[in-house]
C-alpha cells in the first residue's frame, strides 16, 4: 500500500462517491444511505443495527441503536442534525423497499461490515477515488469537516 493510497478521505471525495452512485436501484439507493449515514458521524455497528421503525420521515426523527452490556438502547436524532439530502435519500430507500416492509427488519438487510467495507472500496474505486477506503475513512472526512480539519 502506498502512502498515496493510505491518506484520508476528504468531505469532497466523499461527495464525488455519493454523486457517482445512481439510484436506480435499492441497492444502489441502500448503498447510497449507509455511506451518508457514516458520513453524517453513525458508527457502521449503528446504522447495521438500525431497523426500518428507527427512521420516522414524518415527525423527522432518527433513532440510532447503541448497544451497551448487550442491551439496546438508542439516541435520537433530530432529522435537522443530518443533512437534508440524507433525509431525502433515506425517504427514497424506504419508498423503494415498499410500504409493506416489517417495522422490526432490518434497514439493511444481508449487509454486514465486511461487505459494507468492500462495497465502500468498489463504489470509491468506481468513483476514482482512493482505493483503500472503507468507513473508518468516510467518518473520520466526516470529523474533520465538522471539527475544522482536526482528524
């Protein structure tokens, strides 16, 4: 690995991986969604766990599972708190899952972290984007546009 490739990602270069995936499909929508919700500062772990009843479009609110001694728990966010076109793909990921989707299942069923992480590489290589990346990187572009360029 060089050190070219081992560099973070910038908030731009995650743009340019979201913009370049099309929403022609759920999985291409699904995809889309679990980047902006890692880029929008949710764990990987979180957003895996999340359920399709954890999103609420009409009240605006994102319940986000945290575990602790194996107990879940949640935090809410306000869907103010995460950018508006997160909130609008996210409302398009449900729509194109159907109405008649069972509330307790997954948000994003069949996906775990190693295959988010190659789905992240493959969209970001598809992108032209740096090819070693994967979630670490996306939420730490994340940090360091919300902190002032501190990692």
């Amino acid at each position: 690995m060089t050190l070219e490739e081992k560099r973070a990602l910038k908030a731009s270069e995650v743009a340019q991986i979201l913009d370049s995936i099309k929403s022609t499909t759920e999985v291409d929508l699904r995809d889309r969604v679990l980047i902006a919700l890692i880029f929008n500062l949710i764990r990987l772990s979180e957003a895996l766990e999340m359920r399709v009843a954890d999103v609420d479009i009409k009240r605006g609110r994102l319940f986000v599972p945290i575990r602790k001694n194996y107990f879940r728990t949640e935090r809410q966010l306000a869907m103010h708190q995460c950018s508006e076109p997160l909130t609008n793909l996210l409302a398009s990921y449900l729509d194109r899952r159907g109405v008649d989707v069972d509330p307790n299942a997954s948000l994003f069923p069949s996906v775990s972290v190693a295959t988010a992480n190659s789905m992240i590489r493959r969209r970001a290589k598809a992108a032209g984007v740096m090819v070693d990346a994967n979630y670490h990187d996306i939420r730490k572009a994340a940090r360091c546009l919300t902190t002032g360029g501190l990692p």
